[in-house]
C-alpha cells in the first residue's frame, strides 16, 4: 500500500479505512500465561476476526499473538517478527491491535516498528487508544501514549521490586519458578518434596561423593531414561546447577539473583550488588546438610584443581589467544583445546567432547590452521569443500546469528592449498 497517496485518498475523497480495500491483520499479546489471560488472548482473537470480516472490502490475512511475553521489548516476541517479516513482504497493508501497550511498552519501539511498518506500505491502527498511523498527526499522539504507558511500566516494576523487598525483609519465601526437580508447590506456594523425583536428587548428590564427574552423571540419568522437569536430556551445567542448590538442604537463599536496572531481562548473580536474604530450615530437606556441604567441598577443590575462580570465571580458558573465541556452527558451543593421537593439538566442539556425536556431530580443527589468524571476536567455524579439499570459512558470531556467512574461504596459493582467511573487524558506517 502507498502511505501517502492513500492519506490523500482518506482527506480528498472524506473516506475513512472503512472504504479501502485492504488485506488485514491482527495483533495480540498477553504477559502471562495464566487462565484468565488465555481468555482476553481469545477475546481479542474473536473480536478482532469479526470485526475484519464485517467490513466488505477488507480481507484477513492472519493473526498474530504472543502469549506469555513481556512487554518491555519486541526482541523474544517471534509472533510479533513474524508478523514484521509478513509486512516487509508485502501481505499486510493495515495491522490492528487492542492499544499501544499490548504492541510496546516504550516509546523507542513504538516508534521505531511503526515507522518501519509505514516504509513497507502497513499501517496500524491502535483501537482504543483511536491511533491510525494512517492518520499524519499520528506520530505525536503515539509518541504522548506510548510515553504514558512506559512511565505506568516503570512505576508498576518499582512497586513490584519495593513490595518484594520487603517481603524479603520479612523472610516470606518467594519461588518463582513453577517447579524444580524433587519438590513440588501446595495451594500455599510451600515446598512439598516429591518423593519419586527426590530419589533422582539423591542418587546425583551420591554419584557425586562417589567421584562421577557432573558429565558422566548427566549420562547415567540419560541413559536410565530420566528427564529433566523440562523433559530435555542432562546437561552437566544443569546437574551442577543441582549440587549447589541449597534448596535440597531444606534452606533458601532470597534474591542470589538480580535484575540490573538497564538489563531488564537479564539476570545475574548477585555478588553483593543488591540486599539477599537467607533462610534456614525452610522445609523439609531432600539431601542432609552434611551430605551438601560436602558436595561443596569437593566441588570447590576441583574448581581449584581446574584453576576456575570463585566466581566460576573459568581462569583455564584464557590459557590459549583462542579459548572461548570458537564456535561450533552445529550446536553454538565453544570449541575447545585438545591433544589428540601421536600428540596433535585440535580444537573439538565441547558438546561433542561431553555428549559423543549423538549429542552433535562436531567440528573439529587443526591448531595448524588458526595459526596467523587475526580473531578478536567470538567467530563461528564452518567446515567448506573447495576443489575437492575440506577447507574451514571463518563467521563472526554476530554476523552468523543473523543468518550471514562469510562466503570468503581465502585464496588459493600455487601449490593448490587454501590460505585461512582474516576475521576482520566490521565497520561502522553512518548515515549523513
């Protein structure tokens, strides 16, 4: 659709949307996935459909809506790019929605989406707030109610901190997650131990004591059929996850992970940054507080041993220019150092080093072959046949999460060999 002549069209001819025939879509959102909020997603779905098939010239295209996403930003919405990729396309030439808060909560991305929409021909009409961007004075109204709606987030997130620190304060357990292995929650929120899932925990705290490294115990539970809560196979970060929750100790630690203020949907740990909070005897123990302490001890004397700091910063990793800076193109995992038959260095894909290629089938490099490169940032290595040699192309991450590939292997030298390729920086290019 051509923005512009149809806002002449509507003033000129004093038509409204209503006379334009236009292929229509909707979008939809809720925060939650809660029972009552499924039910406003399929109030919003029924009206929005009825109301494009009651006007004559205007045809749906499709719906689209993201149920239990946050608001905050449109980057983890896949319905919400999806319905952008259809715009940019050409298949939506008017999208419709509740109001600004349901599209986005700040006024950068209402902004920024709306005018990308305009530029590839869609419009989008914010029902109750009675926002067209089809109208021109739309930019100013949408800029006031999206400005609103950011401050409503703003105070709403700080109440929510204020009332939750203070139940910290008051040492209320506050469980956020829906469940965890070996406990389920009561109609109170409290920790019941689940007996069957608990005999699992034990086992894992027992192998332990026993020597069996976290990799191998993800492997005795794959291979006895165990799944995770999330029905997934083990990973070792998800079992040493488990040897350090003091949960299974009966205890609770408040707040051992925080949200920084300009990283709002992502965690850390808290090293002090922010008042925690902890509880003992909380409920009832899976594991003896013996038993976890001295889970932690051998614990921490590996650590030690694989010169890993306290802060689980992994020291060893920096030992070589490229540890950490590989990445496996199959599972995105980091390659690591390894020597291998007759003592030849090549850098292995970690999952495949813990889990065999049934996990993923790997990458493997010559340390021969990185020699001379110039990498400074996370980059992806991909395995390429040229003249009937394998060769390796080298992506940065960045570049090969958006779908590109650096189509460059390298020039061929007179003897048929292929030079590796220079990772080089990317430059920034600035519209004047």
């Amino acid at each position: 659709m051509d923005i512009y002549a149809t806002r002449e069209e509507l003033k000129s001819r004093q038509k409204n949307i209503f006379d334009l025939k236009l292929n229509v879509a909707y979008y939809a959102r809720v925060s939650t996935d809660k029972e009552e909020q499924k039910t406003s997603i399929e109030h919003q779905w029924t009206f929005f459909e009825q109301l494009i098939s009651d006007v004559k010239n205007w045809t749906l295209v499709d719906g689209y809506i993201d149920e239990g996403i946050s608001g905050i930003t449109v980057t983890h919405r896949e319905e919400f790019q999806r319905m952008l990729q259809d715009a940019k396309a050409g298949k939506i030439d008017l999208i419709i929605t509740k109001e600004i808060t349901r599209f986005a909560r700040n006024v950068l991305d209402s902004i920024r989406y709306t005018r990308e929409l305009l530029d590839c021909g869609t419009a989008v009409w914010f029902r109750n707030d009675n926002i067209n961007t089809l109208d021109e004075d739309s930019e100013l109204r949408l800029s006031i109610m999206s400005g609103i709606a950011q401050e409503e987030s703003r105070s709403m997130s700080e109440n929510n901190k204020w009332s939750i620190r203070k139940k910290f304060e008051r040492g209320e357990v506050m469980i956020t997650t829906s469940r965890f292995l070996g406990y389920d929650k009561n109609e109170y929120g409290d920790l019941i131990v689940n007996r069957k899932e608990a005999e699992i925990v034990s086992l894992t705290f027992d192998l332990y004591l026993m020597n069996v490294g976290s990799s191998r115990i993800g492997e005795l539970l794959d291979y006895l059929g165990v799944k995770t809560v999330t029905g997934t196979t083990w990973e070792s970060g998800t079992i040493n996850g488990m040897l350090c929750n003091e949960k299974y100790k009966g205890d609770f630690h408040l707040q051992k992970y925080y949200t920084p203020e300009n990283k709002r949907n992502h965690t850390r740990k808290n090293n002090g940054e922010v008042q925690s909070y902890y509880i003992s005897e909380n409920h009832e123990p899976i594991v003896s507080p013996e038993v976890w302490e001295q889970v932690q001890k051998i614990r921490e004397q590996r650590k030690r041993d694989r010169n890993i700091g306290q802060d689980n910063t992994m020291k060893f990793q920096n030992r070589y220019p490229l540890s950490g800076m590989l990445i496996c193109p199959y599972c995105g995992k980091t390659l690591r150092r390894r020597q291998v038959y007759k003592k030849k260095i090549q850098w292995l894909c970690s999952t495949y080093i813990e889990k065999g290629v049934k996990a993923c089938k790997g990458i493997r490099i010559d340390d021969a072959e990185l020699q001379g490169l110039n990498i400074a940032e996370q980059t992806v290595v991909e395995e390429v046949i040229k003249n009937g040699k394998k060769h390796y192309c080298y992506t940065s991450k960045a570049d090969f999460d958006c779908g590109i590939r650096n189509s460059t292997v390298s020039a061929e030298i007179e003897d048929g060999s292929v030079l590796p390729s220079v990772n080089r920086p990317r430059r920034t290019v600035i519209k004047l």
